[in-house]
C-alpha cells in the first residue's frame, strides 16, 4: 500500500505538490471554503456542489483540484489530529446544472484510496430530493465505514445538530454562526495554533 502511494504521489504531484495553475479554474468557483474547528478540535470544511458545473469540468484538472483540497486540509491539522469536518451545503443543487457522478466517484475513490480515515464526518444538509437520486448512484462506490460517516440532517434539526457539533464562535456564519468563511483559493496553508483549537473546545474535553 506503501509503495502504492508513492507510485501514485509521483504521478499526480511530481514536485510534492498540486501547483495552484493546474487548478486555477476550480479554485475559481470557490466550492470548498474553509471554516474553524469543531467540538474535538477538527478542522471544518464547507462544500458548496451547487458552484460544480459538470459541463465545464474537465475530469483531470478536477481529480488534481480534489488532491489540492485534501493537502490544504491536511497541511491546516494540528498535531494529534488527523481528521476533519466537511458541511456539505446542498441548498439550490439541480439535476441538470450540478449534478456529476463521475465526478462524486472520482473524489470518494481519491479520498478512499490515498487519503483514508481523514473524514472524520460529512454532515449532508439542505439535501434537495433530487439529490438522492444521485446519491443511489454514488452510494455502491463508498466502503462501510466511509458510508457511515455521511449524515444527512433535516431542516427541522439543522441549527440542533450544528450547535451540537460546532461551538457558535467557530460555526460558519451563513449558518447562524460567527466564523466568517475563506475560499480555498485565498487560504494561507497554516496549521491551526492552540489558542484557535482550545477556545473551540469545551473546557471538561480538555482536562
């Protein structure tokens, strides 16, 4: 699996690295933001699959902007976390403009194959019922423990969940919250400083 990963490491990022003109494109719709941290100290990721286009999507530069999304968040991780939050934001997903299952695969097998267990969970919200549609198609494709780490949240419990998992500081704030989100594109890759993690914890976690 090693030797598998460096194989692959080679090919997609010779120079150790995603190089931001391979993803210019992408990084232009602003469909991942990055947000503060969770209850545990994860760090949030918002993805907005309403600015995906699929008649504009070029699959190669797309699979190297989801590796470009997977270091950026991987670089952002304090130490002793290895995992992440994703708030996957669905309000306004149509069939005809967004949806892209060879795209949807695409990422789940990158994230599966060369960046396991870095989810820690994806809360799916404002879910349109077309969508799940899509999600039938895309569903064969996630292995067990991937699977359950995908949780869709209805309206009714939206803000209930959130809250639950988000401190209102670090939740983002077109969602009631007060953290301000930054597009991908304009994100300084630093890794989170304890000040930003502990104020997001509660204080019987940290003892």
């Amino acid at each position: 699996m090693l030797l598998k990963f460096i194989r692959w490491r080679m090919e997609v990022a010779p120079d150790g690295f995603v190089p931001e003109e391979r993803v210019r494109r992408e990084l232009a719709y602003d469909k991942v933001c990055m947000g503060g941290v969770d209850r545990t100290g994860r760090p949030i990721v918002v993805a907005f699959p309403t600015r995906h286009f699929p008649a504009n999507r070029d699959m190669a530069e797309f699979k190297s902007f989801v590796i470009y999304i997977f270091e950026k968040i991987c670089a952002r991780m304090p130490r002793g976390q290895e995992r992440f939050l994703c708030i996957v934001d669905l309000k306004g997903w149509g069939w005809y403009a967004n949806c892209d299952v060879r795209a949807y695969i695409a990422a789940i097998e990158i994230m599966q194959n060369y960046y396991p267990e870095r989810l820690g969970k994806a809360l799916m919200i404002n879910v349109p019922y077309m969508f799940m549609k899509a999600w039938k198609l895309v569903y064969p494709f996630i292995d067990n423990k991937t699977r359950d780490k995908f949780v869709f949240i209805n309206d009714k419990s939206l803000q209930e969940t959130l809250r639950r998992e988000i401190d209102e500081s670090q939740l983002p704030d077109f969602l009631g919250g007060k953290m301000p989100l930054i597009p991908l594109k304009d994100y300084a890759q630093e890794p989170l400083s304890f000040t930003q993690i502990t104020t997001a914890i509660p204080e019987d976690s940290l003892t």
